[in-house]
C-alpha cells in the first residue's frame, strides 16, 4: 500500500511541476500518469552506461544522479550533479536514439519517476500543449549548460564554489568532495583549501 501511495504522490508532484510550465488538459495529465512508474534504486546504480541508448528519462523525485565521461587517458569527470526535481537524462543519447558518450550514477538510494521514449513521442503527437512543455524544459537545459560553461570560462574556483553552495546548501554533505570538484573543474586539493578559508 505504501508503494502505491509513494508512486501517486511521485505522480501528482511531476503534474504538479509540468502544470505550472503551462496548463495541462485533463487528458495530457491521465496520459502522463498511465506513461509513467515509479522506480527506487539503490546507491551507485548506474542508470545509463556509456555505448549504452537511452531508452528513458528520468524525473528525480529524492535522491541524486550525477553525469560523467571517460576522457582519453580513463579519468574520470562529473559534468553534472542532479536532484530532487532534475531530469537525469543524456540528451545526445536519449534525443538521437543513439550509444551514449556519458554515464548517468545514483549517488544515494533515489526514486525516479521513468518515462520512455516511445512514449514521450506518443505524448508530444497527441498533445500540442505538451510540446510547449517539452521547448520550455529542453531550453532550461541548455540555459543551465551555457551558465555552467560561462563559469568554467569566467569564474575563479572560489566564484565557482561559492555559487554552487548558495544554489545547493546541503551538497558537501551529501555528494564526495572529489566529484564536486570534478564538477567545478579544480582539483581535491584546491577544493579543500577554498572550503578551509570559508570555514
């Protein structure tokens, strides 16, 4: 019963979240609540390896996922860090239907609300409404990359640090000091001397 419960108000969250972008149909909203489920994975999950198609998108209802890529000699890079309300997705991947260059990890047990691909294309041809749902949240996406890039550009590893605190508060306490500043583009080490000043 407690699973059921959890999957309706995993449901009536995402509605609630899609309604305020734009007004949904009554239609659009049981469309959406019969093409979605409910799924509860464990920590370091990998959701989506690299070589692997995306066949999924992910709404993040509690927990964290990050993004990351192998570079050429193996390292390993976090080039985002996701939560409560983000959707996990690897956009190459998921849009093209083709191998993904990313690799898409729950950092904590998380539960995420799955919508496929075929059906989100079922979605946006029978409802207009929801394409104007599907534009508003692709260019969020990308207005979020281009703020990310922007900062590697501009900012100073402090500027940087301090930028990602103010947007997630509790994020030291819940993701490893060394894929936050894989993120940030610093090393551990300069990470530990920005935290040590601010302390």
């Amino acid at each position: 019963m407690d699973s059921i419960m959890d999957e309706n108000l995993a449901k009536e969250s995402l509605l609630d979240f899609l309604g305020n972008i734009h007004s949904m149909s009554p239609e659009l909203r049981a469309a959406l609540y019969s093409h979605t489920y409910l799924q509860k994975l464990n920590k370091r999950h990998i959701l989506l390896d690299i070589g692997e198609i995306q066949k999924s998108l992910f709404f993040i209802i509690k927990g964290a996922v990050r993004s990351c890529y192998l570079d050429s000699s193996g390292k390993d890079t976090t080039s985002w860090l996701l939560f409560e309300g983000d959707i996990a997705i690897s956009v190459y991947s998921f849009f093209s239907q083709k191998p993904s260059f990313e690799v898409l990890e729950t950092l904590e047990d998380t539960s995420l609300l799955v919508l496929s691909h075929d059906k989100l294309m079922k979605l946006y041809q029978e409802f207009p409404e929801f394409n104007y749902i599907g534009r508003i949240l692709t260019e969020s996406y990308y207005i979020k990359g281009e703020e990310k890039a922007n900062e590697l550009r501009v900012f100073s590893a402090t500027e940087r640090y301090q930028h990602l605190i103010k947007k997630y508060p509790n994020i030291v306490a819940r993701i490893p000091l060394g894929m936050i500043s894989s993120y940030l583009g610093i090393t551990q080490s300069t990470l530990s001397r920005i935290r040590a000043k601010k302390e």
